[in-house]
C-alpha cells in the first residue's frame, strides 16, 4: 500500500458518502466522537488496498474531503480513529475497514473470518473490552462510487388507498421457480419486471407490489456454517445499496428499469426496510460499519451500562433513530429509494423501535413527522409493523396519522373465526370493518388498517389448512423457532393427504379466508402464492430457506384458486361498498340508506344479546354503495361446521343475486327478502342488489 500521494482538497460535509463532481469525488463521513479518519483506496476488484487518505476536515461532526481524479468506479472504505472503551459505548479500531453507510454500490461479499470483530473472539465473557489488531479489510465488503442520477423514467401510478391491493413477495422467492422466466434472469429485479410476472399481478387484481428487504443484508455466519442462508434479508448492512445477488447484468439500472415495468402495468412497489437495527449483533458482534463509525451515536445503549446494547428489536441491537443524524441517514435513504429507483412507499419493519425515547414509544417522535412533512415521503404509502420486543411494544393504532399499520389483531381474529372459536362476533366485525376502535381517532382513515391472513412470517394459507403444528426442522433449531399459536387447523390429517373430503374442506377454507380479506374495509395484503395453493411443508418460519422451501412452486399452481382470487379482486374494485374511504359508522345516508347494517341469521338487526352469544358463528351484514349509481352487498358468513338456514334481511331493493358462494352452490340465483337459504357449513356467500 502507498502511502499518501494525491493532492487532497478540504470538500464539503454535504451530501455524506461518495459524491461525483466535475473535477473529482467528495467524500463525507460522520462521526461525532471520533479522533481521525482514513479513508481507504481499493484496486477495482476491492482486493488491495492502494492508498490512505488522511481526512484532516472536520465540519459539525462530520469528517470530509476532496479527492480530484477520483471517479465513478473508485473502490473504497474507512478506517476510523478514536477510543477503544466500552464501558463509555466507544467501540473505535483502526484495524477494522468500514463499511461506508451511505455506500451506494458493494463489491465483494463478508468472508467471515474472527478479524472481523474488534475483539479477540474466544477470549471469554470480557473479551470485548480487549482490542483486537487484525486487519479486517481482506474479509470486508468495500462501496463503489456511483454517479447520482435518477434512474427511473415513468411516473408513479399514486393509486388511491381505498383501491390498494398488496401482494407481498420476495425478489428471489417469487421467481426463482417461474417456469417461464429464463434461469439466468431468475432472482434478480429483472425477473420482477418481466412479462410473465407483471401479467401474473395483472391478472391477480394487484395495484402493489411488497417486496421483502432489497437492502444489502448479511449471511449470518451462524446460518453459513449450518449451510444455510438468511433469505429473507432483515439483517442489515447498508441502507443505501441493494442486496448484490438481486443485481442481474444490467447493475443498478435494472432496479429503475424494473420498476418502470410495473409501473406501466399500473403496479406500485413498496419496500419492507429496517431501520430498527443492523446486522452488527451485541457487544460479541462484528465490527463492519457502524460500529466502528460512532457506536455511542448510532446505537441505543444502555443506560448505566453503554458497554452493552439496548436489545428493543430481539436481534441484538436498535438504531438510535433519536440521534439528528441517524434520522437524517434513514431520512436520507428513503428519499433515494423514492427519487432514484422511483419506489412508492415502504414497510417499516419493528416501527415501533423508531419510535423509541428513553422514557418509552412516542407517538410524534421526530422521525415520524420528520416523513409526514417530507415533499417526497409525505406522498408515499408509509406501513408501518406496528410492535417490537421491548417495553410496551404492541402499539397497534398508536402510530400518527398519515401512517397505516399491518394489522396483527386482523390476522389473528379472522383465523379463530373461521376455525371456529367461540365469542368472536364482535371483535370479527370490528376487523372486519377495518378497525375503527383503532384507527378511528386523530382523523385517520379505514386504509390505516393494512389487513392480512397470511404474510412472510408464518404459515402459507396453504399450511395454515393443512397443520396444526410448526413444522421447522429444516431450520436446524430443533423446531423450537417459530410461531406455535397459529390458530391453523388440518382437519383431519397433519400435512399432505389424498383423502378428497379432507382436500375439498380445505379448499373452502382457503376460500373463506381469502373472501374475508378482500370484502373487509381497509386494505388487503395477499402473500405471494397464496393464490396458488404455494406450500413451505409446514415451516412457518423460513428466514434461512433459501430454498425450495421458501421459494414459490409455480408448478403447484392452483389455476381454480388463481381464478377466485382474481374474482375477489374484481369484484372489490367494482363495488365501491367494499372501499370506503371513510370508516363504517351505522349512520343513514341522505337516501336513508345506512352505509352497515348487522344482522342475526333470521334477518332481524343484531341486538346486543345476539352479538354476545358465546356459541354464535354466523352473521350477515349488509353494505351500502359509497358511490352513486352502485349496488348494495349482503355479505352471510357461517363459520359452524353445519348448514344454516339465512332469512334475507328486509331494507335495499328487495331482489338479491348470489354472486360468490364460497361453497359454490348458490351462484347466479336470486331471492327476495325474507326468503330463506341455506349456507353450507363454513361458507361465505356474496349477494348483489337487483332492481
């Protein structure tokens, strides 16, 4: 390695990371406790360190310079100087090359090797306060300079809320699989943007496309040298740059190209992000960026003790997000997604840790209105995960407005309902009505409730039918990783089964399931290959699947399934009944009309004795057009094992006709009020108002 030579000029402390300029690259870096800064020059491949470039500038915590003739394409890193004490949270060593957090490109992968860690590994419980001196860069990652550009060259759908329908995939898990799409193309963005994928959205009625973390992830060396993988990607290693495998031949331009496709087809994309924590573990973990940056910055310590990390997320670490310039680089790396690769919202994955003061959650915390003012972020569709693993972290409604929220309580209630589980009416028709007992107050509307069955985490709809237990030895955890309250139920027999009885339930429970999602209020989030009959053979917890596990077949497709949910899709963008774009008050309209009514299986309104039966699984409820010109519904649900006789209820135009049974019995039929039906046991029926 050289040591300095080139002509360093002062630069500026803004924008952070690499920027190209007319004459060169700035570089800025912050760290408010360091002592010196060094940054790092690579060979195009990252292999050899070529120089050190001594930062001298120091400008409100931030380390910065000028380097002329450096351009697009330079490999580098930093090295940082300072304090190795970790009784007062200072966690600096020279020795270890870091990670630039705003790195917008990475070359090279982690090769885990103990120098990585700013510590001796191995040396017992306080082998963290010892320094380490290995040189960890031959193991490290390094950022390539990029220009900024934007990227992207459609405009954003902006589809409306109460029209959003969320597909919830993963860049590899949904493609890898599709027999349609080259093998060379399968895993990256570019698969997402290819023919067969967008028409496949298309046909599902999708107006979203969810994808699981695209942010640089680590594979945890646990999971590598169990020869597994961490799949799902929530282990951060830089905000800023996509995970490398998802990169096809096209490089970074592949991202904007496409989400250009799906734009075209009228498909937004939303990114699930984490924010809350990274991939560098606790006190025993690597040093890669971070923490070698600032950790008393970055991190929430613990107070009294800030050797040791404040564990809110379960994962070893939370991000300070209270810390001006940690908000600022979250702040920072949601504006990119959004303006460069053209993304249209995020999922905040354990947004409750964002949240977090010493005393506790706060609603109106800084990071929260600093996205809610944003001239970009405040016109993205901004969901947040709505809990975390530390003191009163279920905070499920308590998130501002301008912000809506996956809806765990949704999930959990419709899945003991249609199982069977007594003295839910009440608490079914609130989620079914998209919570308002929630989301009801600071003016907040019925899209605040982002409803699901089924998401990432947890069973597929089809394992949610088919087990009634976790099934996660692959995971190498003894099957101790993972849900067990599922609320599932195999009728009958564990996993798979011929027994066509057994296969035709189940089929009607995937299809009373889906129903329910996509005629409740608020807005339904279907996961990847649900609409297909996809199995993970009963594990519910394929975070290091990397697999045909996790992955979905799309040689199992279900075409009658794929069909109904098309239906469903069709029929909730039709009828403006089923998207309201205010909550569900009972109230009459100016035609008299009240926009819900509930009703007891005889066709009398549902007194209070009738909404707390303990043994009562039936209920119909009737919904007003929010539009003019459209049609009432009359939605009957009968979640008993047996038939039930249904009295229409009185009110509308009198004249109904079946347009969805999900016992496909009474479709196209059509009855008068007062007149009786039968309703197979677990069935849902859809009836239409005709004149």
């Amino acid at each position: 390695m050289q040591q300095q030579v080139r002509r360093v000029e002062a630069g500026a402390p803004y924008p952070f990371g690499a920027t190209v300029t007319q004459r060169g690259t700035n570089f800025a870096l912050f760290s408010d406790n360091a002592e010196g800064v060094e940054l790092c020059l690579f060979d195009g491949a990252g292999g050899t360190e070529q120089e050190r470039v001594a930062v001298t500038e120091c400008t409100d915590g931030v380390w910065h310079c000028h380097l002329p003739g450096i351009g697009r394409g330079q490999v580098y890193g930093w090295r940082v100087h300072g304090p190795w004490a970790p009784e007062a949270g200072h966690r600096f060593n020279p020795a270890k090359l870091l990670l630039d957090p705003y790195a917008r490109k990475l070359v090279g992968e982690i090769k885990w090797d103990d120098a990585l860690h700013g510590y001796p590994v191995g040396g017992g419980d306080d082998a963290d306060l010892s320094m380490d001196e290995r040189d960890s860069a031959p193991f490290m990652p390094k950022a390539r300079v990029v220009t900024t550009l934007p990227l992207t060259a459609t405009t954003a759908p902006r589809n409306f809320w109460p029209r959003t329908v969320i597909y919830e995939g993963h860049v590899r898990g949904l493609t890898m699989r599709h027999p349609l799409i080259p093998d060379d193309m399968r895993g990256t963005f570019a698969a997402l943007g290819s023919q067969p994928m967008v028409e496949h959205l298309q046909r599902l009625g999708v107006t979203a496309l969810e994808l699981l973390p695209v942010h640089a992830f680590t594979q945890d060396r646990n999971l590598v040298e169990k020869g597994l993988a961490n799949y799902w990607g929530y282990n951060t290693l830089n905000f800023f740059a996509p995970e490398p495998r998802y990169l096809g031949n096209g490089g970074l331009e592949e991202i904007a190209a496409a989400v250009d496709c799906l734009h075209q087809a009228g498909i937004e994309v939303i990114l699930d992000v984490v924010y809350n924590h990274t991939c560098e573990g606790n006190h025993l973990g690597p040093t890669l960026s971070w923490r070698g940056i600032d950790n008393a910055s970055y991190y929430h310590l613990m107070p009294g003790e800030p050797r040791f990390y404040d564990n809110l997320t379960g994962t070893g670490n939370a991000l300070n997000t209270s810390h001006p310039r940690v908000m600022q680089m979250v702040m920072d790396s949601l504006r990119l997604w959004a303006t460069v690769y053209g993304v249209d919202g995020f999922r905040f994955d354990l947004a409750t840790t964002l949240g977090r003061r010493p005393e506790g959650f706060d609603p109106g915390h800084p990071l929260f209105l600093a996205m809610r003012q944003d001239p970009v972020l405040g016109r993205c569709k901004l969901i947040m995960e709505p809990w975390d693993v530390g003191p009163g972290g279920y905070q499920l409604g308590n998130f501002p407005a301008g912000f809506s929220e996956w809806n765990g309580d949704y999930r959990d209630v419709v899945r003991d309902f249609w199982v069977g589980s007594d003295g839910l009416l009440p608490s079914f028709a609130s989620r079914f009505a998209a919570s308002s007992d929630l989301f009801g107050e600071g003016r907040r509307r019925p899209w605040s409730s982002v409803n699901f069955i089924t998401a990432h985490d947890g069973f597929t709809l089809q394992d949610l039918v088919s087990y009634d237990h976790k099934h996660n030895e692959a995971n190498g955890e003894d099957n101790r990783d993972g849900h067990d309250d599922n609320k599932s139920w195999n009728f009958g027999v564990e996993g798979e089964t011929d027994d066509p009885e057994i296969l035709e339930a189940r089929a009607r429970q995937k299809r009373n399931l889906l129903a329910t999602l996509f005629l409740s209020q608020g807005v339904p989030m279907l996961l990847a290959g649900d609409e297909m009959g996809n199995s993970q053979g009963g594990n519910n917890n394929t975070y290091c699947q990397d697999n045909e596990i996790g992955w979905v077949d799309w040689d199992r497709q279900d075409e009658a399934l794929t069909e109904f949910v098309a239906r469903l899709a069709e029929l909730r963008k039709k009828r403006s009944a089923l998207s309201r774009p205010a909550f569900l008050t009972g109230v009459r309209n100016e035609r008299g009309v009240p926009d819900v009514a509930w009703f007891a299986v005889n066709g009398a309104r549902m007194t209070e004795e009738e909404w707390n039966k303990p043994h009562a699984k039936c209920l119909v409820v009737r919904l007003a057009p929010a539009r003019q010109g459209d049609v009432s519904l009359l939605i009957m649900l009968n979640a008993a094992q047996h038939g039930v006789d249904f009295t229409i209820p009185p009110g509308g135009s009198g004249k109904w006709e079946a347009v969805l049974d999900t016992a496909a019995q009474l479709e196209g039929e059509r009855r008068d009020m007062g007149e009786t039906v039968i309703a197979e046991g677990r069935s849902l029926i859809v009836w239409e108002a005709r004149a």
